[in-house]
C-alpha cells in the first residue's frame, strides 16, 4: 500500500479532463439550434437515471475488476443524488468545521467512497467524431472508467468536468463505471456552510461533436456612447476554417458576421435594446461551423444579452446606467434531496426572487447548474458568480489564511476561477465574479484575481477578504452594522462597495432591515447588499404518525455539529417565504410612496426603467375600515424620478384616519401574473376626539371571602385570589373568559436571533426562570368599582435583582378588568430583556382573532414594514408560523385592540383603557405555552393544547440578527428598568364584537 | 475616557481582548491605506485617518454602541470630551449613525503622537482641527458580552 493519493495532491486537479469551455450544445440543423432543448443536440445521451450503487468504507475496497465487470446485486439508486440523502453513509453538518483531523492534504483513510455502474448502448462515433462525457457535478473527487478503460480523474466538486471517451465506446453494450470518493484534498478548498454529502449529484450525459466542431466562445458587449451595442464574438473551433455568426431578435436578423477559428469579429446593433434585470431582453445568437465542402455541421445556439459591466469614477454601471443589487445569497438546496435539486425548483427559487422585489443573487459559495445561470438571463437576476472555494475549517485552529497563503495550493485555487469563469462568461446575468468564501487572504487570491481577470477582463471581481480590496475591483464586508456601513458610505473608497452577507435569517428575523436599506439607500457607494441566506438547509423527515419536520444538525447522531444553524434562511425548506423575506420585499420595493400633507408622492427607485407599468391604489382607513379607493398610474416616470398629485381624503368624523397605499405592477411574465404586488405603505392621517363613555348603571356585586373576592355584574362572575393576586375564575355568559389568570412577565419563547443575548445575559442571569412572590393584595370599592392593588416582586433565583411591580386591577360595573402595571426594578441588572407584559390563557374554542393593528402577518418593532395598520383576522393555529425550530412567533404590534372569539361569537376583548388611549401594544396568540414552544426541538413536537396562550405586551424586544450579525438596534432595545402601563379586559358576548369594537374606537 | 500616552500602553493594558487587538491591527494598516476612506476589520471596528481638520465636527457627538477612539499620528491631537449628562442633546440619536449630537463644552484631553484616546458610551467628544496635526478615527464596537463574530 501506498500512502500517496491523487486525492490527496492538490498540485493535481484532474487527469485526463478536457480544457474548461462555455456550457453549450451543437445540433444539426439551424431549426434544431433554435429549440435550445439540449436532448436534441448532437449525439445527446442522458445518463442520469438508475445505476448500480455501492457505498464502500475505503477506495480499496471496491472491487478490482469494477471498472471491467459489471457488479452482481448492487443496489440501484437515481442519479443525480447524494447517497447520504438515500440512505448510504452519514450525514453531518457543520457550518465550518472540517469533519476530520485538519492535516492537509491528508483525509481520512477510511475515506466512503461510492462506486456507480451504468450500462449503455451505444454506436460507435463515427470517423472525426468526438464523444464527451460531461458530468456537472461529483462531489469530491471521481475516477472514471468506460469499459475497463480509465478515462480520467476529476475534483471540483461544482465545477463541470467533461472527458473525451471516444476512443473507448463501441457499439453496443458500454460500461461507465465511476469510483466518487467522499474526501480528497479538494474538501479542504470545500468547506462551504452546508451538510457533508457526496455522489453523482448533477446530471450526467453524453455528447456528440461532429468533426467539424466549435470548441469554445466567448461573447462580449460594448455599449458606445451613442446607444448601439458592439457585440465581439471570440470563437475557436475545430476541422474548419471559418464560422459563421448572427444575431437575431424576435425572428429578425439584426446581423451577422464570419470569422476564423481563434479569432475574433464585432457585430454593431445600433439603437440596441440593452439586457438588465428589469427587463431581461434577450437576442438570439447563433455560431455555425463548417466543415470543409459540407456547409455547416455544428450549430450552436446561445441567448445573448447585451450587457456590459463597468466601473466609473468608484461606481459600478450597468450599460452605462448606476444600479444597485438588492441581494440574497443562494445555497443548492431542496429538502428531500439536499444539494441534488432539480431545476424546477431552481427556477421556483429565482422566481421567487423576482416576486420579492430581488434583483441578484450571489452563488453562495460556488457555481451552479449551469442552466442557473440560463435562467438568471431570462427573468433577470444579476449574479455574483462565486466559484467553490471556501476554506473556512481553518479558522478553528487559528490559521484561516493556511493554504490560502501557501504556493503549494496556488494551482487547486487556480483551476477553481478557470473552469468557472471559462463555462460561465458569456452570461449577461454575470455582473461580477467572486473568487470564494471565507478563506482568508494570501498569494493564491491574487493568482486568482490575475487569472479571472485574463480569461474576462470585462467583469469586476470580489472577494471579500481581500479586505482593503488590495487586488479585487469591489470592496467588500459581510455582517457590518448599521451604522458601519454608513461609516463606510460616509468615507467612501474609490472601489464600488458591497456587504456580501448580511440581515443573518436564522429563525425568527431578521429584524432591522430598514435601518440597513436606509443606509443603502443614502449612499451610491454601497452598491449591493446580499441577505444570508435565502433558504432554510431542513431535510425532510416524518414522524412515526405520519407528519413531517425537518432535520438539522445533530438530528442524524452527527457530532460534532452546528445544530439549526443551517436553517438559516428566508425560506422555509418547504420553498414557502417565511415573514422575514415578506419584509425583504417591502424594504426593497422599487416603488417609494409617501403621503403627507394632503399631497401623494411615488418614487421610481428601479434603475432602468420607468413606472409606465404601475398603479398605486390609496385605501382611506377610518378606524382601520376601507372607507375609500382611488387609484393613480403614475405614468412614465424615470429611474430615480418622482411623481405627485394632491389627494384629499375623507376624513372619519370620530376616531382615527389613515390610508394605505398599494403598489402593483401590470407586467406579465413568466414568472408573474399582472397586478402582482410590488410593496405596500401606511400612514397616518388624521385623530378625531372620541366621545366619552357613557356610565352604566347595573351595579357590581360585590362578596369578600377569606382570601377570595367575589365579584358579580349581569352575567358575570369573576374570582379574585386574594393571596396569589391572581384572576382564578373569570365566567361571562356562562363560558370561561380566562383559564389562567394574567401575570406580568419578562420572558417569551427564546427566538434564534437572541440566542447569543440568552447565553451570554439572560441565562447567566435566569431571566426566563424569575419567580413571582405577592407580597401584598388590597381591594376597595371605589365610586361603584372595585380596586384592587397587588404588589409583587418579580425575580430570579440565586441572584439578588428583580422588579418590584404593583399591579392596580379596576373591576367596573360593565365587566370590564382594567389592569395598571407599574414596575420599579433593583439591584444590578439593567441590560435587554425579551418583552415587558402580561400572559393568560383562553379556552381554545376561543382561537378566531381580530384586531385592528398592524398586520395580516407577523411583525416586530424592527420587522414591520411589511404590514400596514387595519382591521384584520386570523385564527390562532394560522397565525403561528412553523419555523423549523420552533421560537416565539405571531407577534402583532401597533394594536389598538384584539379580541379573541369562539366559534358563537363570546370572548375576549383587549384594548388600552380610556387614560392610555392612542399608545398601540402588541399581542401574540399561541395554541402552545411559551415552556412548550421553547422545549420544543422540531416542529412536530408541539401538541396542540386545549387552551390559547395570549401575551399582551407593553414592551417587545426586536429582533435583530444577531444569530450571526447586528444586535438589536438601539431603538428597539428593551430594557429591565422602570415601566408603567395599563391595558383593559373586556368579556364578549355571542355576537357582540362589531357593536363593542365600534363602542371602544369611537365612543371610547 | 481612557487615554494611553503610548501604543505600548494601550496593548498592555487592553492587547489580550480581541476587539482591542484589531484596534492595533487598524493602527498598523492605516498608514498605508487611503486617507478619508472607512475601512473595517471584521465586525470590531471601522477606522478612517487623515488630518483633524477633516476629522473634526462642529459638535460633541455621543455614540452608544462604537467607542469613539483617538490616535494621535501627527503632533498633539485635541478631543474635546463631556459626560452627556452634563451636556445638552441637541438631536435624537440616530440607529442609522449610531450618533447623537450634544450642545455645550467638555474638557480638551490631548492625545500625544502615538496616544490613543478610548471615549465611552456615556461621553460626548470631538476632535478639534488643527492644521497640524493628523489621527486615525475608530468606531470600536461595544459588544463583549454577545460578541463572537468575524
């Protein structure tokens, strides 16, 4: 046995595999060519599909005679996937830390290695005919035979490699047998935040070039001053002396061109209809190769869009226009087969980018399918194209820079930016190349950087921790804070400017997003911001009763591991948007609507075209009731542009006036039906004096026990402890208002984007197990209500802090429970807390919500753009969001009242009272207590119970990112310290509702 | 307000903690990077160096969560420095800035060439401008307790 490895010499990359070139196909016929469907093209076999599998624990054990002899009693798996993902081996995630004793080039001896098998027949290639076989992607290191015969060597695990098999095919029966090892040196290079996992995990397919063939192309646009688009063809080619070139648009050929192989030719297109995101034209190219005395034999499509990417005075220019990128990085994933997606979600991904109001997209953190970037040109996404490079491991042994700054790995960095910018550069989705992630600086980044730029000195290149962008063309950070990036907006550096990850999406959040785009906005230097990361890395699984979770780390016996930190995304591994990419899409609306003083103001915040397409519809709100609408089409107006018009609305004679602008657009696409929602705004109008209540009569009975209060109005009873101070019956018409009394806390369901706030203060501290002593309960009657104060002390074991609270109860004769809660607090602790405000559960019948507040959908004191003030309702299942771990959800904020209802219509009624009117609160319903919601691991593990927990807060701490990235802004801290509040209960009885939400918004 | 008189001095004192470590770092680099340009390292801090007439603000500024700090890289740098509580806010402090800005006087610290100056959370500062003399500018980030980032 040898202790040397081609899988473990990064000096060698491959063997045997053909040069990188662009990703295209040659068909037949120019009518075939213009199909762009690759099973027509020339020679085409698709090999993904079932082939023989074996997973071994060691290379030397696979069979001696597998590459020669089929394999008896295999097991048959579909190609492409990831074994671990159908049962083989293990699966382990971590975000950075390699799997492994770190001593490169060195893996595991015992390295998994699977070994695939497939037969196909085949013809024999005929004379001058080249058969390639392509893979697009084998993760880590692949050796490949054809019937017995090696053929090559590959690693890069998601950069296409292609080998030319022609000398080994015969007619007939032909054995493609492939040995994918787990580990090689190239995993040190691939240590990208996302599940161990390996195999055959893109397609796999034959093709065939006939002996007159284009070899590669290189495609490039130049717009003049003048509007016209100098298109330069750069093509090479083999058997022939001579390529034909054209381009057309919608059938019309616009012009065309002849050029030698290895050379190049320009086409001009005067008055060109230049390709962006928000209008992702594209023209049909078509290079056609000759054979000699045959005409043309090779066709070769290409959908070409006329972009070009420059750098003026610091800033970036799109076709001569400055744009911005709002971003989102994008992993391969899909649930149930991990990095092994289909296409068909892949294009869902990207159209649900474009439906959130996204403009780009960065490969996060290495190429993609090549039809990706196909499908980033038609709907129009920019793309920061990031080759697979990410050596973050090192960083837990101190060294992150290790190979990184080592010349023995100079040519394994290398190849990665080769075989990524040579498939990928014709492209006009490609804004920029990025040469990896989080691999720390040295030689080999330069190497890179000179490499990119000499294979495509058109495109700009970033890396990030090229941190004072030494060499790379765009200064980059990731994770920096508000006010850091207006530091760096403040003091710009020559370089265009991105933050290539922030806005962390782990669970709940992320909060502060406006604050960001605020900054963005403020800044032309900042020219693209890209959220991490768009979706949740959760793999399917089910319980044994038949419901589906998701796993993450840990879930698999896998150690070590980085838990939920790969559910981390704006989407749900379901592919459905959580509230936190909601509020992306609102934040970045390209529309900007303002309303104040009686005047409509509509910015076109897009950067290339105008708002011919959009319509605003204004609602005016008279106590959170659409009173009127009128729509207004803004017309024509320019990027950057605004557009006023006075609007005079109706205001409510009683109570509180506001409008609510809605943005659509009428464009159609393939992604989008017209009218699709491009942002929605409120605001504020006007307040009308309410008019005073008017006195009952019905006295309250009154009945003092030994330590109960009795107290009894028509139709309802209500207990009062009077050692506990707690609420222990509260009965109207007969049903249970409350099941469980109302008690003030600090504490809700821990949500990931806190996590490091918990560890560090709130756990230290046992803020969530503070204990509640009464130390004193009083009542007395008052003008025909009852009083009663409670003084609490609200603190946690051990240690010697706490909140001395008085909660001042107002029972009245109408029904009504108006609670006022002060609290002074002592001793040491001043720091954040998760909420300040009162708990209670409701039976569950009682689970149908209304409220006039900000919604339809969850929202936070950082997280609220997204939802406009009105009267909206839900129910409480509905309104808890199934986050994979689960963590406090269905926040409301900016209420003005709730009430929660059974099925006939009794219930409960929440407002402020009459003193603390005009100051919203928040509430949330849950159909689990807060110890369930932050026991539970997966979402499976909640039960629903037979009752509703209801939160009522005064107080709620934003949400921040600080799962990885900002803390909670100053603004929406929330902190231990003295507070004062009141809030009022109201019983509802069977259809009452509507009579009493009128009474308390306009006659309270 | 804290105020090393040398480089020495302040990585004795504060060298071992990893936010004060890249505020060395900052220092090291700032000569050979562009004057009036904000450069980062990690989440710690940004940094910005030139002459402190073009450091220099009108008002006292507050921060809450970046440490305003001083490096005096050319003659005696001044900073004018109050508690906020004996100033008089003249604006809301800003998320978007992490500013606040004070109206009233301080005291003038002076930073000697290779001083460093740390302002805290509840001063209000400036620099003063001053032809002669030039510093590099650092926002240092407050977090500790909940700090674990690049």
């Amino acid at each position: 046995m040898t202790d040397t490895h081609d899988w473990e010499n990064p000096r060698l990359t491959g063997r045997n595999r053909l040069a990188a070139r662009a990703y295209f196909f040659g068909y037949a016929t120019p009518a075939l060519a213009s199909t762009h469907s690759r099973t027509l093209s020339r020679g085409f076999v698709d090999l993904s599909g079932p082939w023989q599998f074996r997973l071994f624990d060691h290379p030397r054990r696979v069979p001696r005679d597998f590459a020669a002899t089929p394999q008896a009693g295999w097991d048959v798996i579909q190609v492409p996937h990831l074994w671990q993902m159908d049962g083989y081996g293990d699966l382990q995630y971590t975000d950075e830390g390699y799997p492994f004793p770190i001593e490169p080039p060195h893996v595991p001896a015992d390295n998994p290695t699977g070994a695939y098998q497939r037969i196909i027949t085949l013809t024999a290639p005929a004379e001058g005919e080249r058969v390639v076989l392509r893979f697009d992607g084998v993760e880590s290191y692949a050796e490949i035979f054809c019937n017995g015969a090696f053929v090559g060597m590959t690693k890069g695990s998601r950069l296409a490699a292609e080998f030319d098999v022609t000398a080994h095919i015969v007619t007939g029966d032909n054995l493609f047998s492939v040995k994918v090892l787990q580990f090689s040196d190239a995993t040190y290079i691939e240590d990208q935040d996302m599940w161990w996992a390996s195999g055959i995990f893109r397609d796999v397919y034959l093709v065939t070039r006939p002996a007159a063939r284009l070899l590669d192309f290189f495609v490039r646009t130049h717009r003049t001053d003048g509007g016209a688009a100098e298109v330069t063809l750069t093509a090479w080619a083999e058997g022939s002396d001579r390529i034909e070139w054209s381009i057309s648009d919608a059938g019309v050929e616009l012009g065309s061109a002849a050029l030698e192989p290895g050379g190049s030719a320009t086409i001009t297109l005067p008055d060109a209809h230049f390709w962006n995101p928000e209008d992702p034209h594209l023209h049909d190219m078509l290079i056609s190769v000759s054979a000699d005395g045959d005409g043309a034999v090779d066709h070769v499509p290409h959908r070409l869009g006329l972009a070009e990417v420059t750098i003026v005075d610091g800033l970036l220019h799109l076709n001569g226009s400055y744009f911005s990128m709002h971003g989102v990085n994008r992993h391969d994933h899909d649930d149930h087969s991990g990095r092994a997606v289909g296409m068909a979600r892949v294009r869902r991904d990207l159209e649900l980018m474009k439906l959130h109001n996204i403009n780009a997209v960065r490969t996060a953190h290495y190429p993609n399918d090549p039809r990706f970037y196909e499908m980033c040109d038609e709907l129009g996404l920019l793309v920061v194209a990031e080759t697979d490079l990410e050596s973050h491991g090192f960083a837990n042994v101190g060294d992150i820079s290790r190979i990184t700054d080592d010349p023995e790995w100079e040519t394994a960095y290398v190849d990665r930016i080769e075989r990524h910018v040579l498939a990928q550069r014709n492209h006009a989705s490609i804004v920029m190349w990025s040469l990896g992630n989080e691999s720390g600086y040295g030689c080999n980044i330069p190497a890179m950087y000179a490499r990119a730029k000499e294979l495509d000195p058109t495109r700009p290149v970033h890396y990030e921790e090229d941190r004072n962008a030494e060499h790379v063309d765009v200064i980059s950070t990731m994770y920096s804070r508000v006010s850091q990036m207006n530091d760096f907006g403040e003091h710009p550096h020559p370089k265009p400017r991105i933050i290539c990850e922030y806005g962390h999406s782990m669970g709940n959040g992320p909060g502060g997003l406006s604050e960001y785009q605020a900054v963005f906005n403020r800044h032309d230097s900042i020219q693209g911001h890209f959220i991490w990361e768009w979706c949740d890395h959760g793999l399917a699984a089910t319980t044994e009763d038949g419901r589906e979770f998701h796993k993450y780390g840990g879930d698999f016996g896998d150690y070590p591991n980085n838990s939920n930190f790969c559910i981390d995304g704006m989407v749900f591994p379901w592919q459905e948007p959580s509230p936190g990419l909601t509020e992306y899409k609102q934040v970045i609306s390209p529309v900007l609507v303002d309303y104040a003083d009686g005047v409509l103001t509509v910015t076109n915040r897009r950067w290339f075209t105008t708002l011919e397409d959009v319509a605003v519809t204004l609602e005016t709100l008279h106590d959170g009731v659409v009173a009127d609408v009128e729509v207004f089409r803004p017309g024509a107006v320019a990027p950057g542009e605004s557009w006023t018009t006075p609007v005079e609305l109706r205001l409510a004679p009683v109570g509180e006036t506001r409008c609510t602008a809605r943005v659509t657009s009428a464009h159609a696409a393939s992604w989008t039906a017209p009218m699709r929602e491009l942002g929605r705004y409120d605001f504020a109008v006007h307040s009308a004096p309410r008019r005073s209540i008017a006195p009952t009569t019905q006295p309250l009975e009154v009945r003092a026990e030994l330590t109960t209060l009795r107290l009894a109005t028509a139709g309802s009873e209500l207990v009062f402890d009077l050692l506990s101070g707690d609420i222990t019956s509260w009965v109207a018409g007969g049903r249970p208002v409350l099941v469980s009394p109302p008690r003030l806390g600090f504490w809700k369901p821990l949500v990931d984007n806190h996590q490091q706030e918990c560890d560090d203060l709130w756990t230290p501290n046992h803020i969530e197990i503070m204990q509640t002593s009464t130390r004193s309960v009083t009542w007395r009657a008052d003008d025909g209500d009852v009083v009663v104060e409670v003084t609490q002390r609200i603190a946690p074991p051990v240690l010697d802090f706490g909140m001395h609270a008085t909660l001042t109860w107002r029972f009245t004769p109408d029904g009504r429970a108006d609670v006022r809660v002060s609290g002074t607090p002592y001793g040491s602790y001043d720091d954040i807390i998760p909420r300040i405000g009162l708990s209670f559960e409701v039976p569950r019948a009682t689970r149908a919500v209304e409220w006039y507040g900000r919604g339809p959908g969850e929202n936070y004191p950082d997280s609220a753009a997204a939802n406009t003030v009105g009267r909206w309702s839900s129910d409480v299942d509905a309104m808890f969001t199934p986050y994979v771990v689960p963590q406090d959800c269905a926040n409301r904020g900016d209420v003005r009242w709730v009430a929660l209802t059974s099925p006939h219509g009794d219930g409960l009624l929440v407002t402020r009272p009459d003193n603390s009117e005009g100051v919203p609160f928040a509430f949330s319903a849950w159909p689990h207590t807060a110890a369930d919601i932050d026991a539970a691991r997966h979402r499976t593990d909640l039960v629903v119970r037979d009752t509703v927990t209801v939160n009522i807060n005064d107080a709620v701490l934003g949400l921040g990112s600080n799962s990885w990235g900002s803390e909670v802004l100053d603004a929406y801290r929330v902190r231990f310290e003295a507070f004062d509040f009141a809030f009022s209960l109201r019983p509802l009885a069977a259809g009452n509702l509507t009579a009493t939400a009128a009474s308390i918004t306009k006659e309270n | 307000m804290r105020l090393f008189d040398t480089r020495a001095d302040f990585d004795n004192v504060l060298g071992g903690t990893k936010k004060w470590s890249r505020t060395g770092e900052a220092l090291d680099d700032a000569p050979n990077l562009h004057p009036g340009v904000a450069y980062s390292i990690g989440d710690s801090l940004t940094y910005v160096s030139g002459d402190t007439t073009a450091l220099a603000r009108d008002s006292l500024t507050g921060r809450r969560r970046y440490h305003l700090v001083v490096a005096s890289t050319r003659g005696t740098v001044r900073l004018e420095v109050a508690p906020k509580d004996s100033v008089n806010a003249s604006t809301d402090y800003d998320n978007l800035t992490d500013r606040q800005y004070f109206s009233g006087s301080g005291d003038v610290v002076s930073i000697p060439e290779g001083g460093i100056c740390i302002v805290d959370i509840d001063e209000a500062a400036r620099i003063l401008p001053d032809a002669e003399t030039a510093a590099v500018q650092l926002h240092v980030t407050v977090e500790g307790a909940t700090f674990h980032n690049k």
